[in-house]
C-alpha cells in the first residue's frame, strides 16, 4: 500500500509540473522561444505571462538561448510561440515583483571618502 501511495504522489506531482510548463512557456526555451521576452526575461529574472509573474533564474546571457534556439529550428523541429501580447507586463506592475534593483543604500556605503566619485 505504501509504494502504490508513493507511486501515485510522484506521477501527480509530474503531470503537475507539466502542466505548469503547458499553462505558462518560457520565452527562452527553444521549443517556445519569443525573442522579446526572453531579453526581458533575463534582465528582469523572469517574465510575466498572462497576467502573472514568473520568476526564473537565467544563469546565461542572451546569445546562449537564441543559440539554443536557432539549433532547435535547424533540426527540423516546430516552434510553438505564445505572441508578445501574452509576455507583457499588466498596467501599473513592476518589471519584476519582489525584486529590488538599485544600490544598498546608506547601508552599504563603506564610509567617507569611499564612495564612487569622492
């Protein structure tokens, strides 16, 4: 009983987190890659997709995924694109939610003197 409960939680757990691919593409993948996005995605740490935010590490600069994407089409193989409309950010969002860009305040100035500029 215990294994078929194992079994049963692990395979839930993978059509949920292929459903979640389905629901919301990203934009740097070469199966459904919109070049628009996807520079916007990687400057801001994810990108928005119909309305809510997807927060997503890219740990490459943008040449890396059109590479990516540019080999996957020379293959042969069909991309399928949500269009730009459905990457924008909703009126009034930040670029990106949660994340703070900027410097640290007064927080992080090192002292008199040690400032950029002084």
């Amino acid at each position: 009983m215990k294994k078929s409960a194992s079994v049963t939680l692990t395979v839930v757990a993978a059509v949920g987190l292929a459903s979640c691919g389905r629901k919301r593409p990203d934009p740097c993948r070469p199966a459904t890659f919109n070049q628009t996005a996807c520079q916007e995605a990687i400057r801001n740490g994810g990108y928005y997709y119909n309305g809510s935010w997807v927060p997503v590490a890219y740990h490459s600069p943008f040449p890396y995924y059109y590479d990516a994407y540019r080999g996957y089409v020379s293959s042969g193989a069909a991309v399928s694109a949500a269009p730009d409309e459905a990457y924008s950010r909703p009126a009034g969002a930040p670029a990106s939610p949660g994340v703070e860009r900027g410097g640290f305040g007064s927080s992080g100035h090192g002292g008199e003197g040690e400032g950029v500029g002084e």
